[in-house]
C-alpha cells in the first residue's frame, strides 16, 4: 500500500489498521519461527507498512494538537 493511500485515512481507520498489522506481525513471526512460512518477505512488507501507518497516524495526531 502506497502511503499516499494511507495518509487520506481517517486516524479511527488508521488505529484499526495499526493494531491488525500489528497482529499479522506476530503471526508472520511466529509462522517463521516455526518453519511454517512460506515468504519471509512478508515479515519485512508487514513491518514497512505498519512504520507508514504509525507515520501517518503521528502525523494526524500532531495536526489534532496544533
């Protein structure tokens, strides 16, 4: 997903967005761990787009406060 895309979110969408990513993480992790996963990629994938969302979600946030 283009940070373009994620940046127009509304922050409930993005809090929502965040904590599944956050989820799918530690399943790709715990699949690896386990021998069980099938594209390591998927760990680095899932890991840059939840940095995007948290930038994004910051960046919302600050432009609440300001």
């Amino acid at each position: 997903m283009k940070y373009s895309e994620i940046k127009d979110l509304t922050v409930d969408e993005l809090v929502k967005r965040k904590s599944k990513m956050t989820e799918e993480l530690f399943v790709s992790k715990m699949k690896h761990s386990l021998g069980q996963l099938s594209n390591p990629l998927e760990i680095r994938h899932t890991r840059r787009n939840l940095a995007q969302v948290n930038t994004a979600l910051g960046s919302k946030l600050s432009e609440k406060k300001a």
